[in-house]
C-alpha cells in the first residue's frame, strides 16, 4: 500500500535585492510601455483606415490576434492560476478583442456611418487613457521598486561641528537616526542649542528618533532632549532641541558671567538701547560700583 509523503512545510525564500536586476525590469517595463502605446497608435490607424476601406482590414486583424496573443502567453507564463490570473487575462484581452470587433463592423455597415466614428473615438480614448494591458499586467507581476538616488551626505550636512558628529554617529546605518543629516545648528546657551533634521533620502520623512537611544548616545538628561515639527515644513525635517535655552535678562547675565570676572562688586543699574549707526550707542550701561 502506497503511503502518502506529508505536505512539506512552506519555505520562505528571501531574494537578493539586485540593483542591476532592477535597472533591467525598469528598462523592460520602459519598453513595454513604449510597445503598447506604439500598439494603441497602430489600431487606430488601422480602425480609421477601415471607415473608408477594408483593404487594410485582413492584415490588421491578423496583426491584433498575433499582439494579443503573445501578450497573453507572457502575461501567463509562470504564474500561478486563480481568480486573479483569470481576470488579468480579460483584461489583457480587452484592447484586442474590442479592436477587431470594431474593424468587424466598420465592414458590415455600409458607407461611414456616424456610429463608427464614435466608437472609434471611445476606443481610441479609453485605450490610451486607461490601459487595460498595462493593468493587466501590474495585477500579476510585482511593482518594480523607483529608483531611489541618494543625496551626497556632502551636500546636506552642515560645517557645524556638532553636524559633523551627527553624521559620524548618529546618522549611520544602525545608529540612532540613519539616512538623516544635521544643519541649521544654532547654540542657544551654555548647554543648549537647537537645529534641522533632515532626511537624506528624498521624497522620505525623518525616521522615528528614539529619544532614549540619543540620550545614551549624547550623556545628555533624556528630559533636556525634544523633538518635533518645524513649522511651514512637511515630514522631511524634524526640529532637534537640546537643553533649555538661556533667556535671562541682562542685569541676571551681568552678575552672573560679567562681574564676577570683570569687575566684581560692580552692579548694573540702568540700560538704554538705541539702535547702530545712530549718534547713541546701541546699549548704554550705567554701573554702580561699591563705595560710590
């Protein structure tokens, strides 16, 4: 007694990702593009023809079978069977069929008739526009994937030292911001400072930053760090904010950073602003200093 073998098991099977491999479906699917609209161009010069004569008929006929048909033969081949490949053979075939029907009748009714002209209007303008053959076709073969070129990391990043960090350690396959670059560094503080995201790749956002991961990388409190969107601009950049910027007013500043060092004991105790270029001086300090 024969015994059936048990079903083996699904294999998942990872294909290598072949950038020339790629080019050559792009060139192929440029072709068959190109092929199809030449197609659509000849049927209706044939089914024009054929309004007035039917010499051209036989032969455009013929030529519309034998299209059509190795069309069919390589939309099919090598691929599974199913509703789906049923369907995108209609489909395929709809183009071709619906042309020699028309050339058909365009020799059944005699003389011009102004229902010729109008279907060969309706299908000339479908065809061209919708593309049943090129649906047809992208139903059952996977899309091919745009060819995505890389901006130069050179052209993106700032002169900033701290962009030039980012790209070495940030911004690298696996690290914490890959495909991204850093500009617009501005500092806003002793600790702080603020600047751009923005992604490398175009047409593609900033990838999800995890604020964890960039404050291990940083030794910066993960509190201190914020991101978010930059406003007016879409998902391509993102604003980076480090640390709280100093806004303090110039009396706290002098007594904290000037005086000590300058002139210690000295107060500030009155400050006028005017403006450059004008006969005062663009700020004007008045110091108090102790015994005076």
């Amino acid at each position: 007694m024969t015994r059936t073998p048990p079903p083996l098991p699904p294999l998942d099977v990872d294909i290598p990702d072949w950038p020339a491999a790629r080019r050559a479906r792009r060139r192929l699917d440029t072709v068959r593009s190109a092929t199809g609209r030449a197609a659509t161009v000849a049927g209706i010069a044939a089914a024009a023809a054929g309004l007035f004569t039917g010499d051209f008929t036989g032969t455009a006929l013929l030529a519309t079978a034998a299209a059509s048909g190795a069309g069919l033969v390589s939309l099919r081949a090598w691929k599974p069977g199913g509703h789906q490949r049923a369907t995108a053979s209609v489909l395929y075939l709809a183009p071709g069929t619906s042309l020699a029907a028309l050339l058909v009748a365009e020799q059944m009714v005699t003389g011009t008739h102004w229902s010729e002209a109008l279907a060969l209007t309706v299908w000339s303008a479908g065809t061209w526009a919708l593309r049943p053959a090129r649906v047809a076709r992208r139903m059952l073969c996977a899309p091919i994937p745009a060819e995505v070129v890389p901006v130069s990391v050179a052209e993106v990043v700032d002169h900033h030292p701290a962009a030039h960090w980012w790209t070495a350690m940030a911004a690298v396959d696996g690290g914490v911001a890959p495909s991204t670059a850093l500009e617009a560094v501005e500092r806003t503080g002793e600790r702080s400072m603020r600047a751009v995201i923005r992604s490398t790749v175009p047409g593609e956002p900033v990838p999800d930053i995890s604020i964890r991961r960039l404050s291990a990388l940083m030794d910066v409190p993960e509190e201190e760090i914020a991101i978010g969107p930059v406003p007016g601009r879409g998902a391509s950049v993102r604003r980076l904010t480090i640390g709280k910027p100093e806004d303090a007013d110039l009396s706290t500043i002098w007594a904290q950073k000037i005086a000590p060092l300058a002139m210690p004991g000295a107060v500030l105790t009155d400050i006028r602003v005017g403006y450059p270029g004008a006969a005062e001086a663009a700020a004007t300090v008045t110091v108090k200093e102790p015994g005076l």
